[in-house]
C-alpha cells in the first residue's frame, strides 16, 4: 500500500502541485528530490503525533540539501476532515513543546479539505486537497527563502483560486485521466 500511496501523491505533486504552479516552490524540491515522503501506518491521533514527532526530529536533524521538506501522508488517520482539521490543533501544539514554532510549519492538505464558509465542493478547497491526509512539514528558513525569491508571494494564494475556477471541476478531473 505505501508504495501506492507514495506514487498517487508524486502524481498529485506534478499534475497539480506544480503542474497547475499552486506553490511555485515545490518544483526546486521535487527536482532536486528533497521532498521526504512518509507514509505511516497510524490509525489514531495519538499514533499520529507520535509520527509526526518523529518526522520532525528527523527533519530538524537533516541537512536541508538532503531534506528540505516532509510530506507526512496518513491514509488511514484523520480521514474525516472535521477531525483532521481539529488535529491540526494538536499538532501546532507539539510544535511549541518541541521548540520549534518558527523552525518548521505544518500546512494541511486533505481529500476533503474545505476552507471556513465554503460549500464542500467549491474548487477553491481544491487549493489544498491531495490523494490522502498529509501533513507537510516546512522548514521556516526555505520558506523565507522561497519567498524572498518570488517577487509576489503574498498574491500566491488569490492566483491558485483563479487558476482553479478557470480549470472547473471537469478540468481538475482530467488531470488524473491517464
């Protein structure tokens, strides 16, 4: 299964991620293959924050030329967005017992994801839906960097749902035929 889970996120990656330019960030990683994919076996928030710990400890301990960013993919915890997203919480929470508010981020990316007062299928949650919940952990200091490096950062956000409103629902479909 991990292998599966693995090769659907590298396609949701290129097809979408970069293929679209939602983070004009991700293809320098992806070339360069600095993107750390972990798949883990956890069931429960509580198996999860034990990985994410991990993954954490691991990719402060790394070489950012080794690995620069961490996908954290869980296919069979937080599968509900409600109680993904209520997670989210927890996991913010362990990054100020691990001292590192403002050495990593977490972002959050879910199959249902769905922003504050939108309808579940508006293509604006489709910003931040992939394959299976993922956790992806972000280096403060490649983010800064990133960002210092693209003129309009701020305007990232804002271009993604032009993007995908121009793309629709059976734009988005298509990208996965084949």
């Amino acid at each position: 299964m991990t292998d599966e889970v693995v090769a659907a996120t590298r396609r949701w990656l290129k097809r979408a991620v970069i293929g679209l330019n939602l983070c004009p960030f991700a293809k320098t990683v992806h070339v360069k293959q600095q993107i750390r994919y972990a798949v883990t076996a956890s069931t429960t928030a509580d198996e999860l924050l034990v990985e994410l710990e991990h993954e954490l400890e691991l990719l402060v301990q790394t070489d950012v030329a080794e690995i620069d960013t961490t996908l954290l993919i869980h296919p069979q915890a937080m599968t509900d967005f409600i109680d993904y997203h209520f997670f989210l919480g927890e996991a913010d929470a362990l990054l100020r017992r691990m001292e590192l508010d403002g050495v990593i981020q977490i972002a959050s990316l879910h199959p249902h994801y769905e922003f504050a007062g939108s309808d579940s299928d508006d293509i604006d949650n489709y910003t931040n839906r992939s394959p299976y919940p993922t956790l992806h952990l972000l280096r403060e200091a490649s983010i800064d960097r990133a960002v210092a490096a693209f003129p309009d950062a701020s305007e990232i956000f804002e271009r993604n749902i032009e993007t995908l409103r121009r793309l629709g629902h059976e734009g988005w479909r298509r990208l996965w035929i084949g």
